[in-house]
C-alpha cells in the first residue's frame, strides 16, 4: 500500500539533503506518495505565517508520516518560525518520543581508538514535549543589574511514565543489528542536583521497570554518562531521559558515528503520524554551497520506511549509504570529495544495483 509523506525541506541545508533523501527512497522502490510544503523562513518572511491555522490537523490527517529537513534561519533572528513549526508539530501532534539510533557504520567514522562499527549500536529516547522546551518562566527587571531569569522545567506523572514505558517496550520489541537482543534500559537524569524532578523520575523508572523483570536496569547521572560516552560506549544498549538531556547527549553520540550529519532521528507517537527529521539543523554557514552531508537525511528515511513497513527498502538504502562510506563516495566532513548531490546519486544509484 502506497504509504502519504508530507515533505517539510525547511531551511538551509534542508532544502539540499531533502532532494536527496527523496531521490534515494524512489531508487530504492518506497511505495510512497509525497507532497512538499513550504513551510519555512522564505514563507514566513513572505507572509509572516509560520503555519496554516488547519496546518497541524491536515498533517494529522491525511498522511502517514511527515519528513522534515532543517529549521532555522539568520534572516528570522528570533527564530520564531522555527519554534512554532518544529516544537509546535512535536506538542501539537503529541509527538512525545524522540528516537535517535546511534550506530556506527564503519569503524573509520568513529573518533574514538579501538571502537569498531559492531561496538556502537545502541538507542537515545528522548522526552520530546516537556521539560524546559515548554518555554515557562520570565524575565524580571530586563537590562538592569538586578535582572532575572527563570526557565521552567516542566516534568508531569503522564508525560515521564509513557516516555520509560515506550523505552521498556523499544527494549523488548526490538533487535540489534546483529539480531542480538536489546537487554538493558538506562535512566539518565541529574536528580542529585534537580530533586523534585529527578525524583519524579526515579520512581517512575523503578515502578515501570518491575513490569519488565526480564530487562536489565541502570541509572547514571547525566555527567557520568557523558564521560562513560567518550570513554568507552560499547556497554549503552537503550538511554531513556528528559528533554533537555536527550537534546545534548544525543549530538554528544552523533561525534561518535561520524559527526551531525550522519544522525537520523524520529519523532514518534504509536498509532500517530510521526515526523523523522536528521539531527544535524539548517547549518545557515555552508547553506547552498553543495557541501552538506545529505547522509543523515538519507537514513533518516530510510528509518521513516521501516517504520511504516517498508524494511525491505529502508535495509537496501541503509547498505547503500554503508558502501558509500567504504568507498569514500562521500561529502568532505567524513573524509569523501563529493558535493551534496553527487554523494546523493551515489546513493541512489548503489541501490539500483542487484544484490
């Protein structure tokens, strides 16, 4: 069944790697029907719309996954388009779990001595509408010396148990690359520091945990795991953690597989739409210069497909990107000499190929 995806190319580098994320899944024969919007700094700055007043419902309503490419922009210093497309659509939808794999593809990608690519295949999942990205709080006595700023970080009974139980059932229901089970879910906070919050979800964890008795269980503070993650990460199987946590660690983890722009991420909610976006941003420096990683894009819709189904062609776009690596037919960040659109047709080329 020919599954709808709404394309949201966005800004800067996202209307690069986008194309090419496209050009690859039809290489690879995706079932998909896709429709573009324009949603982004050019429309904003065009009409100050950020998004249709019915924009969030037709997402919701008429296709089965929206694939997003980058928000941000110098001309819109506030920024604000970007926060009410990407956090809206992430709030508004009820896109609560944010999923980003860490694998490494091949061993030449990973700065790290002695990792090889089987060494580094584990899970970040991220709250993804709470926490302070809810943008609570004020300033008081702006611009004086007794100035003022609190930011809220907002932590509900709802929002945290849903998020560990979705990590439990991710643990369970889900393999390795290697087709070795996942056996291990671990709870980053910093509750040591933030007690009320942390302690929310420490009880939490505990009391969700004793429903998977077959799953192994670890805390660590958000600190320690992020010296253990540039130490040695062969040992991190499933992460679950707020918000804010999982924003840093998880850009903290790309470094690992090659940097930002070999990073895929989805943003799920189970029997919803769900949005996939590459971690890397709109990267407004090397915007339009054909120099963009479009990898990261590329295997964000490849994780869009198995997803909805379709892991016969998510696993051939997956192998192709792996081959590209090998053979350094790829963008100078990760040691190739192509531009953004030759690393694409690569791509989408290699998976034409019999295998």
């Amino acid at each position: 069944m020919t599954k709808r995806i709404a394309l949201i190319p966005g800004d800067g580098i996202g209307k690069e790697v986008i194309p090419q994320a496209v050009k690859v899944m039809q290489a690879a024969g995706a079932a998909v029907e896709l429709t573009p919007f324009d949603w982004g700094a050019d429309r904003y700055l065009a009409d100050k719309v950020t998004v249709p007043p019915d924009g969030f419902t037709t997402l919701a309503r008429d296709f089965d996954a929206i694939l997003v490419g980058a928000f941000g922009d110098p001309r819109v210093p506030s920024n604000m388009h970007a926060k009410e497309i990407l956090l809206g659509m992430r709030c508004q939808m009820d896109l609560y779990a944010n999923v980003r794999p860490v694998r490494l593809l091949d061993a030449s990608l990973c700065p790290l001595k002695g990792i090889e690519a089987k060494d580094l295949d584990f899970v970040v999942i991220r709250e993804n509408t709470e926490g302070v990205y809810g943008d609570l709080g004020g300033v008081f006595k702006q611009g004086t010396p007794d100035e003022i700023a609190i930011q809220e970080d907002v932590n509900t009974r709802k929002g945290v148990e849903r998020i560990i139980r979705y990590a439990f059932e991710y643990c369970a229901s889900n393999r390795k690359l290697d087709g070795s089970p996942r056996r291990r879910v671990l709870m980053c906070d910093k509750s040591n520091a933030m007690t009320h919050a942390g302690g929310l979800w420490q009880r939490v964890f505990k009391e969700v945990a004793a429903e998977y008795p077959r799953i192994e269980t670890q805390h660590m503070y958000v600190d320690a795991l992020c010296m253990q993650m540039v130490r040695d990460p062969r040992g991190f199987d499933v992460i679950v953690t707020n918000n804010m946590f999982g924003d840093i660690i998880t850009d903290l983890a790309a470094g690992l597989q090659g940097g930002l722009g070999m990073a895929a991420s989805g943003n799920l909610s189970p029997g919803k739409t769900s949005m996939f976006e590459p971690v890397h941003g709109s990267a407004p420096p090397i915007a339009g210069k054909n120099i963009a990683n479009p990898f990261g894009a590329i295997l964000t819709a490849a994780m869009m497909l198995a997803h909805l189904g379709m892991s016969g062609e998510a696993q051939k776009i997956e192998a192709a990107v792996l081959e590209a690596v090998r053979q350094k037919k790829t963008t100078a960040d990760i040691g190739g000499t192509l531009g953004t659109r030759e690393a694409g047709e690569w791509v989408a080329q290699t998976t034409l190929r019999p295998r």
